[in-house]
C-alpha cells in the first residue's frame, strides 16, 4: 500500500482534509498519494510534519516512521 495512503488512512483523514492543510487541492493530494505527480521537496516536508514522520519514511528509505531526533537534525544542519 501507498505510504501516504496508507498514513492517512491511520489518522483516519479524507484527502480533502489534509489537502485543505496542505494548501492544494484534494485533486493533488490524489495525484501525489497515487504516484501520478512527484512529490516536490517542499509539500514532502509539509507531508511529513503533518504525519509527524520523516521524508525517509515517505520515500522508502526507511521503515521507521517516527521522525530523526532533533539531535541528529542539529547536527545535519552544522555540517552542510
């Protein structure tokens, strides 16, 4: 199953709710959950706060779906 579905579904949200969250329409929403449109860096970081997870998660990269540690994070951002 889709992950974003498959997020969405636990949280038991219709797409027009997260999509009105998101600021686009359902009909985009639609498009990124069903592979139809890729996801832009901006809306996947929008999607994984939302969900409370990572853009690893979202883009399987990872099976963990809590977010990284706000630790890890810091560093990330002083080496770059």
């Amino acid at each position: 199953m889709n992950r974003l579905k498959e997020l969405r579904e636990d949280k038991d949200i219709l797409q027009k709710e997260i999509a009105k969250d998101l600021n686009i329409t359902q009909r985009n929403y639609s498009y990124f959950e069903t592979g139809k449109t890729a996801l832009t860096s901006d809306i996947l970081e929008k999607i994984a706060d939302y969900y409370n997870t990572s853009i690893d998660y979202l883009l399987y990269r990872t099976d963990q779906k809590k977010p990284y540690p706000e630790s890890i994070m810091q560093d990330k951002k002083i080496r770059r």
